[in-house]
C-alpha cells in the first residue's frame, strides 16, 4: 500500500482562541445555519459564520478551561462545561449565556451529548458519573454511576433511547427502562468487570467513540497504550475483523460524516486521518503542527475541521473521489430522507 503524504495545508484556519481548541461543533445541516461554535483552554466559546470565517459573539462565563461542547439538534441550546464542573447552557441564535450550574460535576467535564429530539442532555465526568439533564428546567433527572471517569458519552439511537458511555473501565450502554430509570446492558459496578465490558477496553481507555447513522456499527479510539480504531457489531458486540492502524499517540476524537461512510480521527501524534468505511482503509492524512483534541465534518460532508494546540481551527477538503465508486445514491437519499425527517421531529419537541 503506497505511503500517504500528510497535507499540511489546510483550505482556511479559524484564528481567535487564546489557548488550546478542545471542542468543535457544528449546527444542522438541514437548516441554513451555517454557524460553527468552538470551546478552548481560554475558558472561552466563540460562534463563528462558515461562510465568512468571522467571529458572530465570544462567549464568556466559564471560570475554568472549557472541555466539552455540545449543539442541540434543534438548534435551541449550546452547551458546554469546564474543569470547575461548571455547565454552562448559552441561546444557540445569539451566543448569550441562559442558564449557569456551577456544580453540576464534581469533576471535569469531558463529554456532552444532546438526545436526538433535544430533551435531554447527557454529560459525562472525572467524577464517575454521568447526569441527564432537562433543557427545559436545567435540572437534572437521572444520575447513572458509572464506576469510572466518564470520557465520552453519545445518544445511541434517533430518539434518545439509548446511551452509550466511555469510562476509564470500558463501554457501558444505557437503554431507557422507564420514564424514570435506566438501566446497564452489562453491570457496571466494580469489582468484576464483566468479559465483554473487558474485551471492548481493547489495549486501554477509549477516549472518544462514534455510531453508525443505522446503530449497527461502533467505533473506539483508544489512548497510547492501543492507538487503534476498533469496530464493534452492536448486535453482537462482537469486534469486526483488525483494529484500524495508524497513529501512534492517543486518539482524542472520531467522528462519522452524516452519510456513515466516512470517519476522521483526530490524536496526539498531530494527524487527522480520514477512513473510508466500506473498505476500511486511511485515505488522506491532514497534519497539524501540534496536538490535535477535536475533529468533526461540515454539515455537507465535504470539509473535516480539527482543532489543537495550534489554538486554530482548520478546515480540509474531503476529496470528490473519497467515496466508494458503487454508493448507492438511493441509499443516499433513504438515510436523507430520514434524517430530515428527525429533525422536523427536532423542531416539534415541545419546549416551554
């Protein structure tokens, strides 16, 4: 297999934050919004117009580094949280700050992630626990523990049934029980670990993870000690063939493009790689000239932007050729279909 060469020369840079990027979202691709909001060691959040590449509002009110971030599918809330704990939910149109909890964790905050209909936020924390929270109170509703610092946590399935969840000990998945529980595929009260909550650690900590838009694929990127994107088959939870190989340091963040047929990695060795999912294979790699923490997609798919300790963020073009030669265009405009239809779902969510 020929040796890709690193593009180190982004299509633009989005230049303001004071320190290190962490956190990169953007808003949904069947609105016209086309906005991007990103988080920072500098404590600050700033909204920026895609098109223009300008800053719309800096967003302050952390007192501590910003670690997390997450946009509501409705477009109704930003979130964010910080090192203090603190939760922080700002008006997604203006980039004012609505509503502070300053101890929401007694921990850092590593991951926030909106239910697909906007009604409940999850965020995960050192403290081991993840909290679900209700955007239209600001209260919190459920508190899961989960046995181990909390890195990541994603809504699984179109409606938030679902909720998957990274810790220092593994994969936990979360199904709804009732209104008021939820409740482990597997137990996750410590000690023992159960054999297939040991098997998907892989050689350590997964620091970020990604689903398919069907839910029948989960991807694990791993710290130093495995470097690797593993696959798992949810209805099996069973791994699919090798672990993706590539980087060398920890994997900070993956993200799928909407369309599940691409994923971007983004680590501690100064690369983004991007993988083409029907034949599994590392298709570009875009280089940083340090650290990179975040990675998401352009709402249309055709960029990947990233941001590190360069304290930019930079956006890349995804190749016209990037896709497999037989996509179904049918398939395609199925899973459009779909999610346009869940985000009509989105806007009817009722708020008060």
């Amino acid at each position: 297999m020929a040796v890709l060469i690193p593009n180190i020369t982004p299509t633009r840079t989005f230049e303001d934050h004071g320190d290190r990027v962490v956190a990169v979202a953007v808003f949904n691709q069947y609105s016209d919004d086309k906005r991007m909001v990103t988080g920072s060691y500098d404590g600050m959040l700033r909204l920026w117009d895609l098109k223009t590449g300008v800053v719309l509002k800096k967003m302050e009110g952390h007192r501590s580094r910003v670690r997390a971030l997450a946009v509501s599918p409705d477009m109704r809330w930003i979130a964010s949280g910080d090192e203090s704990g603190e939760l922080i939910a700002w008006h997604a149109d203006t980039g004012e700050l609505d509503q502070t909890i300053n101890k929401a964790h007694d921990g850092w905050i590593f991951s926030l992630n909106f239910s697909s209909d906007s009604c409940m936020l999850a965020s995960g924390s050192s403290d081991t626990t993840t909290r679900l929270w209700d955007p239209s109170t600001w209260q919190v509703k459920h508190i899961l523990k989960c046995g181990g610092a909390v890195r990541c946590v994603r809504y699984l399935s179109y409606y938030g049934e679902s909720l998957a969840i990274a810790t220092d000990r593994g994969i936990q998945i979360y199904q709804k029980h009732t209104s008021n529980s939820y409740y482990s595929h597997y137990d996750s009260s410590p000690p023992p670990l159960p054999t297939q909550l040991k098997r998907m650690i892989g050689g350590g900590l997964n620091y970020s993870f990604a689903c398919a838009p069907d839910w029948t694929r989960l991807f694990l990127g791993g710290n130093e000690a495995d470097p690797t994107i593993r696959e798992w088959d949810t209805s099996t939870w069973e791994q699919v063939l090798n672990p993706w190989k590539g980087h060398f340091k920890d994997i900070h963040a993956i993200a799928l493009n909407s369309r599940g047929t691409l994923l971007a990695s983004a680590s501690y060795d100064n690369r983004v790689r991007l993988w083409r999912l029907s034949d599994r294979r590392n298709i570009a790699v875009f280089k940083h000239s340090g650290e990179v923490n975040c990675v998401t997609f352009s709402a249309d798919g055709k960029h990947v932007l990233s941001g590190g300790v360069d304290k930019k963020i930079s956006e890349w073009p995804v190749s016209e050729d990037a896709l497999p030669e037989d996509s179904s265009n049918d398939g395609l405009m199925k899973e459009q279909a779909t999610q346009a239809q869940a985000y009509s779902d989105f806007k009817a969510c009722s708020h008060p």
